[in-house]
C-alpha cells in the first residue's frame, strides 16, 4: 500500500460525511462491494456474516467485521475503528454498542445497494425509529466524476480489453461452442493484465439478437454472426467492450448493412458526448441514426450506462435522464440492433468527458472483422 493511500479513502469518506451533513442523513451503511471498496480500498467478503462499515454525520467511522476477517481488514483501517465480533457472540453487541444512542431517536439512515437485505433487518431492528434510504444519492456525488487516477486506472482497463481482443480474433471460431470462446475471452482479459474476469457474452448466429445472451452450447457455424461483450477488472475499476465478427467468410450484404448502421449510431453518439449536453441527448443522437434507417424497434436498450468500480453505475445514457455531462464522467457508447431468430450487432466502447470534448479509450477496429 502507497503511503498516499490512506488519505484517499479518508478523504473520501469526509466528502461523504459533508453530503451526509448537506442532505441531513445522520447513517451511512456499507456492506462489502465496489461501494466498500472505494470507500475503505477492500471490497470486503461477501457472505452471511456481517461486515458493515458504520459513518455517522460526523465523528468517528467504524466496521463491524467478523473476527476470522479483522487481520485481513487491519491494513485497510486507517481512518475507522475495528469492532470485531465472534460467530458464538454474533455482532448484535456491536451494533448496539455503536447504534445505541440513536436508538429512540428519528434519524435518518442511508443503506448501500450492496448490502444484504439480511442485514438491513437487522439494522431495521437495532433503529426502529429511523427513516431509510438509499446511499446511492450520497455515494452518486461523489462517484459519477472520476478523479485523473480513477480515469487513468479506466484507461489501462479499457487498453487490457482491446489487448485480449486481439488476440482473440486470431483464434479459431468454427466447430467451437459459445462456452469455448468463452473460456479463451477469460483466458485473455487474464493473460493481459485484469485481475478478474467480470462478464463474457458470446451470442452466436440467431443468439446474438439477444442482448444479454447467456453464453451456452450453441457450436459456432462458417456465416455466423457473433456478439462478443465481455470486461474485467484492474485494481477494481471495469473494463466493458462489445464487438461484433462474422466467421469463415466476409459478411453478407444485409449484414453490412445493419453493421455500418450501428457504427454510424456509435459515432454519432461519441460525436454528442461532451460537457454541458444531456445523458438523454446522446442517446437521442445514437436512436435518431438506427430510427431514420427504419431498425428503431430493434435497438431495444438503453445508449449507455456509467462504468467505474461497477459495470453498471451513473450516469445513465438513457432518454429521460436530464443529467449534465461533465468531466471526468465515464461511460458506454454501445447501440446495437436486434433481429429475432436471426443475428445481432453491438459495437461497444467507453467514453471519457474531458474539459475539451470526449476522448474513447476503446481502440479496437470498428470495422467488420472475419474471425477464422
Ligand atoms: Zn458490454
Ligand atoms: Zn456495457
């Protein structure tokens, strides 16, 4: 651990602190994930005992952590205290004990979207005066602009995926199942520096129109289209890119088509991104392009979603979300076209709003490639 890292997270949970103040949430309750993760540098172990982080308003934060787990989490405590418990004590006690001055009052608690319901019931009970909420309002402001060393952490994840899917272009796709190329998609995020694969999706022929195929048995067949969208990640910070091949032979004309469609809704969403325009606005950028070809029934999502700790995180590129975009806000570009019973095409990258305009950081081909 860098000796600047300690006050990265402090610094971090004080700027959490002062939304608290701002948006009068006396609690804020964490369980293991990303949200630990960028609040603490330990995304926590996840199971059915408990581990919350505990930051009142203001004053001293504390974890509650399973004793097996408080030398794992030692290093990780430079701001907060350790309150350890026993699985024979169970950690009522410490919840007590950290809680109990609130316990007849009406304060105003925000909850984690990592955190176990099982634990919310518990926390329900220990405050059974107070008002709930999400800690996404707090955590949003803090998360949706990231900092140049967040951005830079995006950046290395994003090259690992362009890397991996070099490689992987050169293998052989024919006569091999979804679930094979899998296996190589993981094989390759790993070999090129993700420390854990998160996703892969491999639609194959009539599977590729499903958006969120679940890779299976299909054997991949000369002529398919294949939907390839798969990302780890690196220090905890995501990686997600989408690109779609034909195999054995160059595409059909129909094909060709509906692809160069797509990568024109692509770059008409990337040429929109910039500071001071709205989420819902590059979304429109992307639809009106797939609309006005006559395929606007078959782009049956969303334009893009924010990626940082978490696949899936703000902004939202979506119509009806007015949100600004502003520097440091990273997200998908990723339109696709579905045609049921029949193919897919996705091309997905990631964008960066910078003070000049948008840079993406995805750099593989956004031409048709034929896969062996
Ligand atoms: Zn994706
Ligand atoms: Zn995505």
């Amino acid at each position: 651990m860098t000796a600047n890292k300690p006050s990265l997270y402090e610094e971090r949970c004080r700027l959490a602190q002062s939304v608290m103040t701002e948006d009068q949430i006396d609690y804020l309750f964490i369980g293991p994930g990303s949200e630990l993760h960028y609040l603490t540098g330990t995304p926590g172990m996840e199971n059915e005992r408990m581990l919350l982080l505990v930051i009142p308003q203001s004053g001293q934060p504390a974890m509650i952590v399973p004793t097996l787990e408080k030398l794992a989490t030692s290093k990780y405590a430079t701001y907060f205290d350790l309150l350890d418990w026993s699985d024979s004590t169970g950690p009522q006690s410490r919840l007590t004990e950290l809680l109990g001055a609130a316990q007849g009052r009406e304060v105003r608690s925000a909850v984690g979207a990592h955190l176990w319901s099982l634990f919310l019931l518990e926390l329900q009970r220990t405050l059974p005066k107070s008002q709930w909420t999400t800690a996404n309002d707090v955590l949003r402001k803090l998360r949706i602009a990231k900092s140049a060393e967040e951005v830079s952490l995006l950046k290395e994840a994003a090259a690992i995926a362009d890397r991996a899917f070099s490689e992987l272009i050169e293998l052989p796709f024919a006569g091999r199942s979804e679930r094979e190329l899998m296996g190589e998609v993981n094989r390759l995020l790993l070999k090129h520096g993700h420390e854990q694969m998160l996703f892969c999706i491999v639609g194959s022929g009539p599977n590729g129109a499903q958006p969120h195929h679940h890779t299976g048995d299909r054997i991949i067949e000369v002529g398919d289209a294949v939907v390839l969208d798969f990302g780890g990640s690196y220090h905890g910070y995501c990686s997600d890119m989408t690109r779609t091949v034909v195999v054995g032979k160059p595409a059909d004309s129909e094909f060709e088509q509906v692809y160069n469609i797509v990568n024109e809704a692509r770059a008409a969403a990337h040429r929109q991104a910039r500071a001071g325009v709205s989420c819902e606005s590059v979304d429109a950028a992307a639809r009106q392009v797939i609309t006005e070809a006559g395929y606007g029934p078959f782009f049956v999502h969303r334009t893009g979603h924010g990626l940082g700790m978490e696949v899936h995180e703000e902004p939202y590129i979506v119509e009806g979300n007015p949100l600004t975009l502003a520097p440091g806000m990273v997200f998908s570009i990723e339109p696709g076209i579905y045609l049921p019973g029949r193919f897919g095409v996705r091309i997905e990258d990631i964008a960066i709003i910078t003070a000049e305009g948008e840079e993406n950081i995805n750099h593989s081909t956004h031409q048709i490639v034929t896969v062996g």
